[in-house]
C-alpha cells in the first residue's frame, strides 16, 4: 500500500491565505503533506514559513499582500499562476477575529464595522475574484472558504464578525452556482471556537469550558480538526460536494445552512 495520505493532492497548486496564522500555518503543512505546492499568502512575511516547508522537502513560495486591497489580490493570484502555471485549489483563511471590541451593536462604530467587513468579507471576495478567471479557463478548482458556526445561530456583541462570517456562507452558495458549470467547487468550512495557543491565552479557562460544555462532542475543537476537514473538501474525494458549509463544532449547532 502507498504510504500516501488520503485526499491526495500531488501535483497541485494550493493557494492558501492568512497562511501565517495559527490554522492557516497548520494548514499549509498537512497540503504540503498530502503533495501540494502551496502559494502561501499573508500580510505579513511568510519566509519563515516558505523554509520551514522546504526543510521537510515541501514546495512553496511567498506573497506579503494586503487582499483587502484589489490590486495586491489580483498580483497574488499572478504571481501564483507565474510560479507554476496554475491554481487548482484557494483556501480562504484570511479574517480578523481576536483583539475586536465586543459590544451592542448600537456601539459599533462605523469604521470598525467597515473594518471587519473589509478583512472578514472583502478579502474573501477579492481573492476568489483573482483566481476566478485562471480556474475557468482551466475549468477545474476547488474553493474553500472559512467561514464560523456564529453564522447559524449568531453571537450576542458581536453582530459584525456575525455579519461578515454569515456574508461567507451566501458568497459560498452563489459562487458555487456561478462556477459550477466550469467545473469548480466552492465549499466552506464554520468551526466553532477553535483551541490556540492565542485563544488560550486570551480567553479564560471558565469561557473556553463553557464553550465546550455547550457541543455534543465536549472536547475542545483542535486545529486538526479544521485543517482535515478543509483538506477532504480541496481533494476530489469531495468531487461532488459544492455549495455546502461543513460545520466542525463538536454539535454545538444543529441546523442547516
């Protein structure tokens, strides 16, 4: 037997952004290790990033682009497709969550609402705009995008990353319709609360047990978690699944989008 993982994504090109983040980095090594040369994009540097893949002979390059703005999305994508002449799959991880005020929404000002809709949403639908073009004329890709379980049943003080991450799942829906008949797939992924090192830090131990305590499955949601179900929907194991949002939340949520 091969010694391959499943969800096989030898020879592929996975363009992967927030690619330095606590998930976005995990992800990029379980891609590698399932075969993908990865274009790993984020606002800040990823050189760490690209050495520490190469030292376990994984292939990748790195773009530092703001995808809040159109043009660095459109060069990331470019320089994605001059690299290695195709982009078969993009995983939105991109978005702001920690370091937000919590408050009624009646107390949101409008800048701050504006920048979450820009890092949460915009950058989600720039992104997919890029590569858009280069996965219809080669009429295969796959999509995934990082949306989060408050989008079903919403967050108390929070109305914006609600707004932004519910924004995710009809952007999935409608680009799956759109991009169907070229042969892409569009899915996205809504964890609940994942366990970090950030997270923990940030958050008391009395929340996070609370968190857990309200799932079906009350163990504390890994980045393992995330990271596999994002791998089964780039590989053509989900050939199939499109237009769908996986919720990976231990059952805190039961319902459908």
């Amino acid at each position: 037997m091969s010694d391959r993982p499943p969800f096989d994504l030898t020879g592929q090109v996975a363009l992967v952004t927030g690619a330095s983040g606590a998930i976005g980095s995990q992800l990029v090594a379980e891609l590698v290790r399932r075969g993908a040369a990865i274009v790993a994009v984020d606002i800040e540097d990823g050189s760490g990033l690209v050495r520490a893949i190469s030292e376990f002979g994984g292939e990748s390059m790195s773009i530092t682009a703001d995808l809040r703005d159109e043009t660095d999305a459109a060069r990331a994508a470019a320089d994605a497709l001059a690299w290695r002449g195709r982009i078969d799959v993009l995983v939105n991880m991109v978005g702001i969550y920690y370091n937000v005020p919590r408050v009624p929404f009646w107390e949101i000002g409008a800048d701050v609402w504006d920048d979450m809709i820009r890092s949460n949403m915009r950058t989600v639908f720039l992104s997919c705009k890029a590569v858009s073009g280069p996965m219809r004329e080669a009429r295969r890709g796959r999509i995934v995008n990082v949306s989060s379980n408050v989008a079903v049943f919403g967050m108390g003080n929070f109305m914006h990353y609600v707004a932004a991450k519910a924004a995710i799942v009809g952007m999935t829906r409608s680009m799956a319709r759109e991009l169907g008949p070229f042969g892409i797939a569009v899915n996205a992924v809504a964890p609940g609360l994942v366990h970090t090192e950030r997270g923990e830090g940030e958050l008391t131990p009395e929340y996070l047990q609370a968190v857990v305590n309200g799932q079906m499955l009350c163990s504390p949601i890994q980045v393992s978690d995330v990271v596999h179900a994002v791998a089964f929907l780039s590989s053509d194991e989900s050939r199939l699944i499109t237009g769908q949002t996986l919720l990976v939340n231990g059952g805190a949520v039961v319902g459908s989008f």
